[in-house]
C-alpha cells in the first residue's frame, strides 16, 4: 500500500472541507488537495476559486492511500 499526505482546507465552524465543485462537503475524496504550504498559499492568492472568505477555513493535514486490489 502506498500513502502520500497533503493538505485540504476545512471550515473552522462546520468542520466541512473546501471541495473541487460545490465549495462545502464532508467527503475528503471530493476535497481540493494541495501538495504542500506554498501551492496552497499561491492558490490562496491567485486562484479565482478561492473561498470568498479565506479566513474562515484552516489547512489540514490529510493522509491519502492506494493499493491494488488482487483477485
């Protein structure tokens, strides 16, 4: 099994994360992922799909894994 971490934003009041299509979900699948502090900050600033309010969310660290199914 193979694991890499990354970082998503999560809503500080409603524990929700910032996602790729709706802005709010509870799935982590669906969470916009950043590899690491300074592409999220870039796209904190530059992005135009950056949360109207930026400061209502924190960056967290999430662990994701793969592996092949045998059959």
């Amino acid at each position: 099994m193979e694991k890499r971490t990354a970082l998503v934003l999560r809503h500080k009041k409603t524990g929700l994360y910032y996602d790729k299509m709706n802005g709010h979900g509870k799935e982590l699948w669906q969470a916009r992922r950043f590899m690491n502090e300074e592409q999220l900050a870039v796209w904190s600033e530059a992005s135009i799909y950056r949360p109207d309010d930026p400061d209502e969310y924190e960056p967290v660290v999430v662990e994701m894994s793969i592996q092949e199914v045998m059959k």
